[in-house]
C-alpha cells in the first residue's frame, strides 16, 4: 500500500521536513478559520484540514518559502 502524495515529494516541494510542517500547519488552520480549499476533495478528506493542506502543498497550489540567516 503507496501513501500518496509521497512524504519524499513533499520534503522537496517544501525544501525541508519543518518547512512542510510548518506550511501545511499554517494552510490547514486557514482552512479551520473559513478559508476555501483550493483542492476538490472528496467527502472523506473535506473534514480534515490537514490532509486538504499537504494535497494543495503537493499540487503546488501552497508555495513554502523559507528564509535563511545571514
């Protein structure tokens, strides 16, 4: 059984682990304060904030910028 979307294509969209953690947290309480999804999904998952968060981050719909330190 394949987990989809892949964690390993979500680490590169998001550049790292925390950076992912940290967008898909930020996308999915949007979400929980009345933001649209930008994804359809289906009944299941249109419950759950987190999982519609990590599939707009995999359909590249919810870019994550990271900064660095000088």
């Amino acid at each position: 059984m394949m987990i989809e979307p892949d964690v390993t294509s979500l680490i590169n969209r998001a550049g790292s682990r925390y950076a992912l953690v940290v967008a898909a947290s930020k996308r999915a309480r949007q979400l929980v304060d009345g933001d649209e999804p930008r994804v359809q999904l289906d009944f299941v998952a249109a419950d759950r904030p987190v999982t519609a968060a990590v599939e707009e981050i995999d359909q590249e719909m919810v870019i994550c910028h990271t900064e660095t330190q000088n």
